[in-house]
C-alpha cells in the first residue's frame, strides 16, 4: 500500500492519505493517530452496501472493540439535526465516551454531518474522514467545516471540528455513478478557478478522470484546500474564496428545496453567473466568463439556472456570510486568481442583473 500523505498544518495538524486500495487498511491508518476503545461509523444507503463492512472489519483487526454502524437514508434532505439526533441515541446506547472516534464513511452529507456529531458529543470527539466521492475527496472531508441544514439555509448551524485524519481511497471514485462524478467536478472546477492556473488548463486540454491524471487533479485539488486553510482555519480573510459560486449556489439549493439540483451543478451555475456579473462591472478580466462555461460545459455542469435568478435573490441576501447590510461574493481578477469583493446587500440585485 502507498499513500500520498499531506500535511495539514491548521491549529490542531492531521495528514491526508490518498492513494489506492486503502479502506482495506483504515483501521491501521487510523489505529496510528487513535487510540479509543469504540469506533462508530457513519455512513448514507448508498455508501453503506459498499463499503461498511471493509471498514468495519479493518477497525476490528486494528484493536477496536466495539465497532458500531449508522446507516441513515442518502440524500442533502437528511442533513437535519432530526439525523444527528439519531447518531446521539446510537452512540449513548454504544456507551461511546470522549475517548473513542467517528469515522464518516462517504459524501459530504456525511462527513458534515458525522464531524458536526462529533464536534457536539460530549463536547468534542476525535473523527476521521474516508471520503468516497469526487466532492468530498477535493473538498467538503478537509478544513474542519462541519454542520447541518435548517429550512431558513444550507449548514446554518454547525462547527469546526478538524478531523485527526482524512483517508481518501482514489479507488471508491470508480463506483460513483455519473451524476456524481459530474458533481464533484463543480468544486474540482472552482479550486483551479481561485488559485490553480496550470490545474484549469489541464482540465481544459485533457479528461481528468483518465487513469494517468485522475490521482494528481484530485491532489492539487487538495493542496488548492489545505494551503488556503493553514492560513485561515475559521474563515476570517483568505478562506472566503473557497465560497466562489457557492453564495448564489446555496440559495439556489435552498429555493429548490435541496431535490432540484445537485450542490455542484449549483456552485456551477453561481460561478458562471457571479463571473458573468463581474466581467460586466469590469472586475473580471474579458473572456474569463466565456472560458469557464466553456469549461464547465465540458464536464457536464449547467451554467445558467432552472428558475430565474430573480426568484431566489432574496435568498442570497439571507445567506450566512451576509454581515453588516452586505455580502461578500467571490470574483475572478482572472482565471486562477479569485478575490473577495464586498457588495451591498441593496445593491447585489443590481450587481448581479446589471
């Protein structure tokens, strides 16, 4: 077994491990940074069927004696505190004390999820992220972000809780169906966007999931995360661009009732339409707009939305990163370079709409 290993240097460290064929040892990988009694996987029904026992099995060979499983139904509808609640009763039944450790198995759902329940039980557990999707690998399983949704927005109430190890297999990616694969390509997409030029012209002159290339888009993908976390761990300056498209993407899930569109295909459509207003306001470079839907289209991802924008601005005017009467909204300066521009909240109509 070889790992590409990453160090993420935020205020309490862990490693990413990536590379193939490592479920089968992730009870080894995470006995080297856990020592509890009690391991409590959590994971969605689709995830589950696939890959629980593996884990499982791999936790009971590393010394683990209890090893429990919390399967709840897939799906960004289920990422309530309803489902948390849930893990709670399972894990007091368990007796899982401070001691012992969560291990999310699957999507962003879960890790969100499985972390925010770590994050709250018995005030903070150790949790260990095994992302099985294109999204989680690039995204959602690094920076400590964890939470749930409520009907007024997407991960409304949440923590920061950074996982003691992230265990991403390249070989689970082989399984996703393709609507997922063309999920995590909106963030994949967004990190060569903000801070990854020679990553953006790769994926426009090659495939990226071709064998040669996959491990290593996926890897600077990571790097593109874990550099701008080190020097922003809670979202104070730097790590706000990470939310590039993200503002009018989660309004738009939000409008939809989290079952008309995917959270990619959503951060998609907000940043071909943030970068679209920007280049009209003069902030974008010319032609930036052009090359990203291009871009985006070559991978399967929308660039204009269901309903009009209209029908979901108010929404991003309630989005949690509204402060102080206004919204920041991550722009492109040029592809490669994104920076944080601050618009007024009466003003974002006007901003977006021309």
């Amino acid at each position: 077994m070889e790992a590409i290993r990453i160090p993420v240097r935020t205020g309490r460290p862990y490693d990413i491990l990536l590379g193939r064929g490592l479920l089968t040892h992730a009870g080894a990988l995470i006995r080297e940074v856990q020592k509890g009694q009690r391991a409590f996987i959590v994971c969605d029904s689709n995830v589950g069927p696939l890959y629980a026992k593996t884990v499982s099995d791999s936790l009971v060979r590393a010394g683990y004696r209890t090893v429990s499983v919390f399967t709840f139904p897939a799906g960004e509808k289920y990422k309530r505190l309803e489902t948390v609640t849930h893990m709670y009763t399972a894990l007091a039944r368990n007796h899982f004390d401070r001691h012992d450790v969560i291990v999310a198995l699957g999507g962003g759902v879960t890790g969100d999820m499985a972390g925010f329940a770590a994050a709250t039980w018995m005030r903070g557990v150790d949790f260990v992220q095994i992302p099985t999707s294109l999204l989680a690998q690039v995204d959602s399983s690094i920076g400590g972000k964890t939470g749930v949704d409520i009907d007024e927005g997407k991960n409304m109430v949440g923590a920061f809780r950074q996982p003691i190890r992230v265990i991403a297999d390249i070989d689970t990616l082989s399984t996703l169906p393709q609507e997922y694969v063309t999920d995590g390509m909106g963030e994949v997409v967004k990190s060569a966007c903000i801070r990854d030029r020679e990553l953006l012209e790769l994926l426009e002159r090659d495939c990226a999931f071709s064998p040669d290339l996959l491990t290593d888009v996926v890897r600077r993908c990571m790097l593109v995360k874990c550099r701008i976390v080190e020097n922003d761990e809670h979202e104070n300056g730097e790590r706000k661009l990470l939310n590039f498209g993200h503002t009018l993407g989660h309004a738009l899930e939000k409008h939809l009732n989290y079952s008309g569109i995917s959270h990619g295909c959503a951060v998609a459509v907000g940043m071909a339409t943030i970068t679209a207003a920007s280049e009209r306001q003069g902030l974008s470079e010319p032609g930036t707009a052009v090359r990203l839907c291009a871009l985006l289209k070559k991978f399967g991802l929308p660039t204009t939305p269901p309903v009009p924008l209209s029908v979901y601005l108010e929404a991003v005017k309630a989005d949690k990163k509204c402060v102080g009467g206004a919204v920041d909204l991550v722009v492109l300066k040029r592809l490669g370079e994104a920076v944080v521009c601050r618009v007024k909240t009466e003003e974002i109509d006007t901003f977006l709409r021309g």
